[in-house]
C-alpha cells in the first residue's frame, strides 16, 4: 500500500471520530490506514489548528471591536448622559457597571469621544465630568531633553 496524502473529507472524518473518542489505532481501522499515517496526519495539523483558533479569537476580538464602534446607539447616550448628569460617574465607571450588569457598552475612549464631540457641538457633557480634560498627546512647550 503506498502513502497518499488525506483529501478534506478524511480530515473531517479523523476530527469527528477523534472528538468522538476514538484511539488512532481505531481510526486508522476504519479508514483502513496505518496508524502510523493517522499520527502522522495529526502531528502535521496541529500547528495548523491552533493557528485557526487563535486567528478565529483574534477575528472575534476584532468583531468585539467592531461592534462597539458601529453600535452606538441612543440607548447607550442616554445611558451616559444620565450617568454623567446625576451622578458624575467617569467613564471608566460607566464601562465598568456595564461590564458587571452585562449591558451592552461601548469602550471607554468611544465614550470620552462622545462627551468631547457634544463639547464641540455646544452641549455641556463635559462639565459633568469630575476631572479637568486630560491632554492627549505632547505638551507643546517642551524641550527636548536629549543632547
């Protein structure tokens, strides 16, 4: 019998039976292989599948991203308005009491966003916050203090 290598089709099946609690000496009797070349086949892949599932985490991570950013609807402001409004809480807090109470939230940078983008349009949001607005990004009187 020569060595051929698995299609995808066989792949799936040594996956299932695996998950399935099969030994790879059984596995191989049912493909009617070695055993030699099912263990072959799953040294040769197993780089290949942990790669997959951290790129699925990291798309899911993205996809996490991504809805906090596309999503920011009304329900979520006026979360944050009445926060800010009647108790002063940071954003921080707001993410936070969100994060515990399993509500749905943007992150914390998208909501100092959203209070500064209302600054700029006239609205008074900011004045709710407890501290002055932290600068972001260098002071611009500094010297350099390299020779």
């Amino acid at each position: 019998m020569s060595y051929e290598q698995f299609i995808d089709s066989q792949r799936y099946q040594i996956e299932s039976y695996l998950k399935a609690g099969f030994s790879q000496t059984k596995i191989a009797r049912i493909l009617d292989v070695n055993k030699s070349t099912i263990s072959r086949e799953l040294k040769r892949n197993s780089k290949k599948l942990i790669m997959l599932n951290l790129l699925s985490l990291l798309v899911k991570d993205v996809e996490k991203k991504l809805i906090n950013m596309l999503f920011f609807d009304t329900n979520m402001k006026r979360y944050i308005d009445h926060k800010l409004k009647n108790y002063q809480w940071l954003p921080e807090q707001i993410k936070g009491r969100c994060y515990i109470q399993g509500i749905a939230m943007v992150s914390v940078e998208r909501i100092y966003q959203y209070i500064y983008s209302n600054q700029s349009q006239g609205g008074l949001l900011y004045k709710h916050l407890r501290t002055a607005r932290r600068w972001r990004g260098k002071p611009l009187n500094t010297k350099h203090k390299r020779g």
